[in-house]
C-alpha cells in the first residue's frame, strides 16, 4: 500500500537491497543475460554482415529477411516465442520429437531460462545490428583489401587484421547499445517468464516494476533504478576506457 505520509528513510533502501538475496540473484541474471546477449548478437550480426555484404537480389532479400524482426514489437515476438517454447505443443518440441528426443521445458527450467530468453532477444536485434555493420563494411576503401590480395595475405589475415580493426568504432557502439538494451530488457520477461522459475530469470526492470507496481514499494524500485543507472555507467566506462587504450596502442 501507498504510503498517504511519506517519510524519509535515507539509504535504507540501498542497505535492504544490498543485503537481499532476491537482488543479488538480479544482478546475476541481468549480467548473466547481459553478458550472452551481447556476444552472440554482435558475433552473429558480424558473420551476416560479412556474409550478405555482396552485390544481389539474394543477398538484399537475405538481409531484408534478417532485418525485419527488428521492426515487429517485442511483444508479438515474445508472443510467437513463446508458443514456438511451449513444453508440449511447441514447433522446437516437435522437432525434437522428429528427431526422437524428449520434450524439453525451455522456460521452465532453471539452467535454459535464460539463454531462451536471450535466444528471443538475439533473433530481434541481430538484424538491425547486422545493417549497422554492413553500413560500416562499405566504408571500408576496396584499395586496402586489394593491397592485401597484392601481398598475398589470407582471408582469414583480412579479416582479423584489417576488417575487424576497422570496424571497431561500429563495433563499440553495438557494444555500448546492446549492453544498455540487455540490461533494461522487460518485454520478453513479463510475458514468457514472469521472472520464474524461482526467480531465476528475473532481471532489474523486471525486478523495479514488481516492487513498484505490484508490491508498491516505490522507494525500493526506485533504488534499484539508482543501481542499475550506476551498473550501467560503470561498465560503459569501462567499455570508453578500453577504447581510449586501443585508439592509443594503435
């Protein structure tokens, strides 16, 4: 209930949240979700990026395809996931079944809750991310891959020692930009999981609208807002720092 006198409680609320075990599992999740969803989304978009940035009716359709979960709600893909995860009429299920494997709980078990959910988040934004880096491969100048050819370096020499270098500011800004929408990520969570099973796949804007509108314990959810604000300040200057050293080395 709402307080209709609202006094002043100073940290408290920090203290609370810092000595709950309920957040210390948030934190592990949101950063656990963090962590998978931006490397396999960047990793993922840069491979189609690097596939599909060729001349073409099948390569433009190819990234059209990829492109447009992006533009559909989280909600609706949340929606589709969900039926696609359901333990006994699921289209991975089935296809498991094909195969003559068991049914597998997606959602409800505690060790794939989260890389499913990251799985959805992933299959939204791989397009967008992949558009942001194709947009950056053009950019390249084709006389540097020519000099290489020239030179006779390897593909795979290409790629790690001139592509990939050249594509690090894209890179630190999906970095940064996946980063943030990993940590605030709600939709996905609200509708597929409700934070379960045991709480092991709630996360910190899950975790503050529980606390806020639920429970309304306003100035709790506000604090851990505050938390999440610092957690992520710290990682993306962690993330400037990196750059700076790397812009230095280099």
């Amino acid at each position: 209930m709402l307080r209709k006198n609202p006094r002043f409680v100073g940290l408290s609320n920090y203290v609370e949240l810092l000595q709950s075990q309920e957040f210390l599992s948030v934190i592990k999740n949101s950063l656990l979700y963090a962590l998978l969803f931006v490397v396999f989304s960047i990793a993922i978009a840069l491979l189609f990026a690097v596939w599909l940035n060729k001349p073409g009716r099948v390569h433009s359709f190819a990234q059209s395809a990829v492109f447009i979960p992006y533009i559909v709600s989280f909600v609706t893909i949340s929606l589709v996931w969900l039926w696609l995860m359901d333990p006994q009429f699921g289209l991975l299920n089935s296809l498991l079944a094909v195969f003559k494997l068991k049914p597998y709980p997606w959602l409800s078990d505690v060790k794939t809750v989260i890389p499913s959910l990251v799985l959805v988040s992933v299959w939204k934004y791989v397009g967008y991310y992949m558009l942001l880096l194709i947009a950056a491969l053009q950019n390249i100048p084709l006389s540097i891959y020519d000099a290489a050819k020239i030179d006779g370096a390897t593909e795979r020499a290409v790629f790690f020692r001139i592509t990939i270098p050249l594509l690090t500011p894209s890179l630190f800004f999906l970095l940064v930009v996946s980063t943030t929408e990993a940590l605030r990520v709600f939709d996905p969570i609200n509708i597929m999981t409700q934070g379960g099973p045991i709480n092991s796949s709630s996360v910190f804007v899950y975790f503050i609208y529980e606390y806020a509108f639920k429970y309304f314990r306003i100035g709790y959810a506000s604090a851990g807002g505050v938390i999440l604000f610092i957690i992520i300040g710290i990682l993306v200057a962690i993330y400037f720092n990196m750059l700076g050293k790397k812009v230095h080395y280099q």
